[in-house]
C-alpha cells in the first residue's frame, strides 16, 4: 500500500479510529496486524520474510542477552548479521552478482552455463532489515536491554509509518517508545498532520510532475539538447528529493499522529557547505547507521589520513550499493567517497583564499553550496540511470555529452516549456518554503494559531489539487 | 469542542475557496484567446476547419488566411486523440454556422490520450460530450473534478490557455530545423502506429456530422520527413481503415516534401515545410 493512494486513506482513517480505542497490548496487536495488512497489500506472500527475520531476530536478542560467554555472544550476533544480509544478498543482489561473474567470466572467453532467477525484490527490505539488525547488534553492544515482549518486538518491526522505506528508525530510539501509554494530543495530531500534508504536497505536488520530464530525458537523451538536459538533471536532483523526504515526512507526521518521535531524515540537504554536512542532511537515517555501524567499526577517523580515506570510500560505495543493484550506483557510491576524500584535501586551500581575500561569509557559503549541489548533481545522473539496467553508464554518459556539448543550450529548443514553467514553479514554492521555514518554523506557527493551520492546511490542499499528479505513483525509494 | 469547530471551519474554507479559485480560473480560460476557450466563448467562427494531432498544426493558420482571404479554426493539439477531436467538431458544428471546410489529418487516430482528455475537464461544463467522455474514460478523474474545482485546471491545456490570454494561438508550430544528427539516424527510427478501431468510429462520427452540415470534408495524411515515412508501421493499414469507413479518399502526402530543411524532426513539417505543404494543398484543390 502507497501512502498517495485511496486505500491508504482508508486504512489511515480506520486504523487511527481504533489507534486511540484501544491501549496497551491490544494496541501493540493492532500495530503489528496493520503493519502486516499494510505491507501484505503489496505482496502477502513476503509477510513470512518479515515475520521469520522478526522471530530470528528476537530469538538471537534474547540468547545474545541471556549469554555471558562472549564467543557465544558474537556467534549469536554474527548470525543475526549473516542471516539478514542473506536474505537481502539474496533478493537484491543475486542477480547482479550472478550477471556480473557472467560478465567477467564471458570476458575471459569462456561461456558460463548458469542462468539467473526471476526473483521478485521486497518492497522495503533494505529498511526493515536494517532496522531489525540494528536491534541485535545494540542489544550486543549493550546498548539496548533486550526485549522480552515478542509482540512489542514485532510491531516495531512492522510500524507501517516506516516499513516501506523508511526513516530507518533504530531499535534504541523506537523500541523504548512501543512501551509508552500515548493518549490522543491535539497538539501532536495537529503537528503530525501538517508534516503530513507537507510530504503529500512535495511528492503528489512536486515530485510527480518532474518525473515526466526526467523520464523523458534518460529515455532518449540524444533527442534533447543540452539546456533541455540540464533541466531535467536539476529536476531529477529535486524530483528525488521531494519523493524521498516527502515519503519521510509523511511517515514521522504519521508516526508522531500516533504518538512516536522518529528521527529527521533530511535537513534541507542542497544547502550544505560540505560534502561532510551533506550526508549528515540527506537521508540521515542511513548516512547515521552506516556510520555507527559500519565507519566507526572500521576504525573511522582514527588511523591516519589513508585509512580515514579507505574507510570513507568502502562505507560510500556499500551506500551505493545499498540503493540498487547496478554498478551505476556503486560508482554514484564512489563519486560521493571520492567528494569526501577531496573535500579533506581542498578545504584548507579554500578556508586560505577566503582568508587571504576576505570574503564576506554569503560568497564563502554560496560558492561551497553551489559547489556541493553542481557535483552532487553530476552524481545523481549515474543514480538516476542505475535503474535502466546494463544502459545505465551508456545513458549516464549521453546526458553528461548532450549537456557538456552547449547544443542547443536555449529555451527555445525545449519541447515541453510547460512543464519546464510548472517544475521551475513548483521549486520555488519548496524553496522559499523551505528558506523561510529557518526564520518562521512554519510547524511551530500552526501549532500557536488555528487560523495559521486552516490557512497553512487549505493552501496546501489547494496546491495539491492545482499541481498534484493523482495516478498513485510508487515512491522511488521502494525499489531500494 | 474548540477544535472540533476549527476543523469544520477549515473543511468551509477548503470548500470555499476551492469553488472560488476555480470560478476565477474558469473565468480567465474563457476569456483566452486559446483555440478551445475561443472554440466554447462563441468566437471560433471560420470558413476552414483544421484538425489533427500535432502534426495538424502543420496546418499553418496565418499564410492559409493569407493566401485564400479564408478565416480558419485549427483545433489540433498535441496527441489529441480522435475520440477528443471528434467531441470538439461536433460541438464546434453545434455551435456555429458549417464551414466550407474541414481539413483533418488521419494519423490522428494513432492513439488514444486519456491524460490529455483529463486537460479537457475545464471545458467539461460547457460541452456534454467532452463531460461524458471523461466520465466514461477516466471516472476517478470526472468524480475528483466533481470534489475539486481546481483539479480542472491542472494540466497543461489550461497552461496553453493562460499563455495565451492575450496572445493569439494561430501561429502555433514546431519552427526549427531538425537536427543533423538525427537526420543520420532516420534508418533506424521506427514509429509504430497503431490502428485504434475505436478511433476510426470516432473520425466517421465526426466524417457524418460534417457532411451532415454541408461541410466539405478532406482527409490527409501530412508528410513525414524524406525516408521516415516507410518506418511508420501500418499507415496503408490506416488509410484502408479510414476510406472502408468514411467513403472518402485520403489524399496521401506522406512523401510530398523531400527536403530535409522543411522539418523540425521526422513527424513535424516546420513553418517553411507547412507554407510548402499548404501551396500543395491548394494546388490541388483541398484547400481554398
């Protein structure tokens, strides 16, 4: 089930109907049935994959705690690992690796005889296995007590604000909620329901009327020219900002109608200074996750400046890795790695001419964040193709050409000057938005006056209904 | 209690000024100069209809004036389908006094267009055709437009319909020279056409309602760039398909400019393309 759909709307309202009936462990029951009625509306035959992790998973939590031998410990938690990376190896990777050796293999003359699987890949799988690894791995790091309630554990496996794609909300933030008694606040519904509002309006509004125009550029980029192809690349770097934060907007609104506090997962990202800062403001919940439980074990900072780089560029390119099977996003995964590496070299020389020529802070800041957002850009155009299959380096590579050859670099030459205005409107509608929210904190203001939320709520509703693309369009971030 | 108010205050507002805006939006469409607010407004009144889909814009409005001394209405539009076409002539006949003529490009059946019959919404309450082809077609669409007033006007006709509020439309056209690497790769392009049954009822309907007018009713296929046009598959398919229905010829001129700087790529004759193609129309008596 998407939330930009009818039966989501009717779940929604049948399930908060209930939400506030019922109390302690019929509630825990509730959550866990909805988040399985909920995911199972996409495919039920993968609900015995998500109870099975659930179950391993508390099981393994439950040895991990109860064990004071710590070999036994860490083969406990090792399980944990191995078995969810296998299932996700399994579904998102096994072709990709099987094609892959079927490449090299091919290239070194011989003929390989295995053939790959037609396998289905779980909506949210990369999440919920996240989320759920996190719970063993913190339970052995002592971290975390461990749950004893399976019902509690489940239903935080299975909230549906999240369970698709994310915020990937850890165990240690969110299990400790499940036990708290939450009474309905019109404070918290009202604050809930604008977030809400605003990820429909930046996915429904924003977000799927760029995707015709991207589509059309990384379908056939040589029948555009160059101003043509730098537009629909701006557009992408906004359609998939507004898909993904707009999805997690609509989930910590959702979460926090319900009476949880789920971490931000973006922070205005295409105003970071630094490739550092930028990760620390885009899809946080992963960047986070990657860095406490991959960076950090891998020594992070610590040992001198070659392994600092080693260690950012595995953890950039397993981040690549993550959002799709295809070598275009594990070099998109590089591009970033190799961002932060030359960022650790480039920076003093910078902070030296800003200091030596004195430049007032706007241009310091304005030319680091039209720096970060140009080469974050680039990078997006091998993202964007990462999901046409063996095309996408090909295709990445016509649109790099097709922009850098100035060809036709006029408005007269674009097709579809419409939806160039409606795009070019539409982001300006997020950005001041979004600028004038560091000064107004537009959430906060509805929240002190009712007038503000049904003025703030309407206009919303309006916008959707003027620029809303109502064809229940999945979320980009599903397919990862 | 307090919020229970405020909430049902918001639901009156939302209702409001959902009907309001959409008032003032319909208001300004019809007072456009865009061909279908001129087409519902009672200022569409010519001597020449013109129909297609983007290639019937090919049908150059101001040197057909020009040159015959003739008033025109060109009520092509990008992909329209001949479902849509075929509501617009028999509510442009309903309307006005027949035109001598009605010129109408048959490659316009090559699709249907439901996202763009949803564009058609905001003309939905001054035609019942229009109103029943997006309930039959699209009903989520025709119940939302119902709910919402402002859902009328997302799409890209009202865009066109603002643009050119002022602005006349009849010089609409692809004017540009296609370009040289796509002319290299003409071979290898491919167009499927489609026959669309359906749509070849439509383009009767809208043959014996014309003629029904006294309307003299000329079918063509417009030229496809040199070498293209053996690309595009089942163009006999069609043109067999339209003369069984229709009784009348299609006069075929798939192949009649061989320049290549007469086109703006291999569907669209450019502006220097259409005045060629134009002269050739009136040469041979299709057009006044």
């Amino acid at each position: 089930m998407i939330f930009n759909s009818l039966p989501f709307l009717i779940f929604a309202a049948v399930f908060f109907l209930l939400y506030f009936q019922v109390r302690g462990r019929e509630r825990m029951w509730l959550i866990l049935l909805s988040g399985y009625f909920f995911y199972g509306w996409w495919d039920w035959r993968f609900l015995g994959l998500i109870a099975f992790t659930t179950v391993m998973d508390f099981t393994l939590g439950l040895y991990i705690d109860r064990s004071e031998n710590q070999k036994q410990r860490r083969t406990a938690v090792v399980a944990s690992i191995v078995m969810n990376l296998t299932f996700l190896g399994f579904f998102k990777y096994f072709n990709f690796f099987a094609d892959s050796l079927a490449t090299l293999v091919r290239s070194l003359g011989m003929e390989p005889s295995w053939t790959t699987l037609n396998i289905i890949l779980p909506v949210g799988i990369s999440f919920y296995t996240f989320q759920s690894l996190s719970y063993t791995v913190d339970v052995y790091r002592r971290k975390l007590p461990v749950e004893r309630d399976f019902i509690k554990f489940a239903a935080f496996v299975s909230l549906f604000p999240q369970l698709m794609a994310g915020p990937i909300v850890r165990a240690y933030d969110l299990l400790p909620q499940m036990s708290e008694d939450k009474k309905f606040e019109w404070r918290r519904w009202n604050s809930g329901l604008g977030r809400v509002l605003w990820g429909f309006f930046k996915k429904v509004a924003i977000a799927d009327s760029l995707a015709p125009f991207v589509d059309q550029i990384f379908t056939a980029p040589e029948t555009f020219g160059s101003l043509h192809l730098l537009i629909g690349v701006v557009f992408y770097s906004f359609q998939i900002y507004c898909d993904f934060s707009g999805y997690s907007d609509i989930a910590i609104g959702l979460a926090r109608m319900m009476g949880f506090r789920f971490p931000e997962n973006f922070r205005t990202p295409y105003f970071s200074r630094s490739f550092s800062e930028f990760w620390t403001r885009w899809h946080i919940s992963l960047s986070s996750w990657l860095r406490d439980y991959l960076y950090i074990p891998l020594g992070g900072n610590r040992h001198g400046v070659v392994k600092t780089y080693r260690n950012n560029m595995i953890t950039m390119l397993l981040g690549g890795l993550w959002h799709g099977a295809n070598w275009a996003f594990v070099f998109w995964g590089f591009l970033h790695g190799l961002y932060l590496i030359l960022q650790r070299l480039v920076s003093p020389i910078w902070r030296s001419v800003v200091r030596v020529m004195r430049l007032p802070k706007f241009v310091d800041d304005g030319v680091c964040i039209l720096a970060v957002y140009t080469l974050t850009l680039f990078a997006w155009i091998y993202f964007r193709a990462g999901s046409l299959g063996p095309a996408s380096f090909k295709v990445a590579n016509q649109v790099i050409m097709g922009i850098l050859s100035g060809e036709q670099f006029s408005f007269g030459a674009i097709i579809n000057k419409f939806q160039v205005l409606k795009g070019v409107l539409l982001i300006g509608i997020l950005l001041t938005v979004e600028i004038t929210n560091f000064r107004w904190h537009w959430n906060e203001r509805q929240l002190r006056h009712p007038a503000w939320r049904m003025a703030a709520f309407a206009a919303l509703l309006w916008l959707i209904a003027f620029f809303g693309t109502f064809g229940s369009n999945a979320f980009i971030y599903f397919q990862f | 209690m307090k919020h229970f108010i405020w909430y049902a205050a918001f639901l009156a507002l939302l209702f409001t000024g959902d009907r309001l805006a959409g008032w003032l939006l319909q208001r300004e469409t019809m007072a456009s100069q865009f061909r279908y607010s001129r087409l519902y407004s009672g200022r569409a009144g010519a001597d020449v209809l013109l129909v297609g889909n983007s290639r019937g814009l090919t049908f150059y409005a101001p040197y057909i004036e020009q040159s015959s001394g003739q008033s025109t209405c060109n009520l092509s539009y990008n992909g329209l389908p001949m479902d849509v076409a075929n509501a617009l002539i028999q509510d442009y006949l309903e309307h006005y006094p027949a035109p001598k003529t009605l010129l109408l490009d048959i490659t316009i059946c090559d699709r249907a267009n439901n996202e763009l019959l949803a564009g058609f919404a905001m003309y939905a309450p001054f035609s019942p055709r229009l109103s029943g082809l997006i309930r039959d077609s699209l009903p989520k669409m025709w119940g939302g437009n119902q709910f919402s007033h402002l859902t009328r006007f997302n799409n890209e006709i009202f865009q066109r319909a603002l643009f050119h509020r002022k602005k006349s439309d009849k010089d609409w056209l692809l004017d540009r020279v296609i370009p040289p690497k796509l002319v290299a790769e003409v071979a290898q392009q491919q167009y499927p056409l489609e026959v669309h049954p359906q749509l070849v009822t439509s383009l009767q309907a809208a043959v014996q309602a014309a003629q029904a007018k006294g309307v003299q009713v000329q079918l063509v296929i417009s030229p496809y760039f040199p070498g293209f046009a053996q690309n595009v598959t089942n163009l006999d398919a069609l043109k067999t398909a339209v003369e069984q229905a229709t009784g009348l010829p299609v006069h075929d001129y798939r192949q009649a400019l061989g320049d290549p700087g007469d086109f703006g790529d291999f569907m669209h004759p450019n502006r220097a393309g259409s005045i060629h193609y134009i002269d050739l129309l009136r040469k041979d008596g299709l057009l006044p």
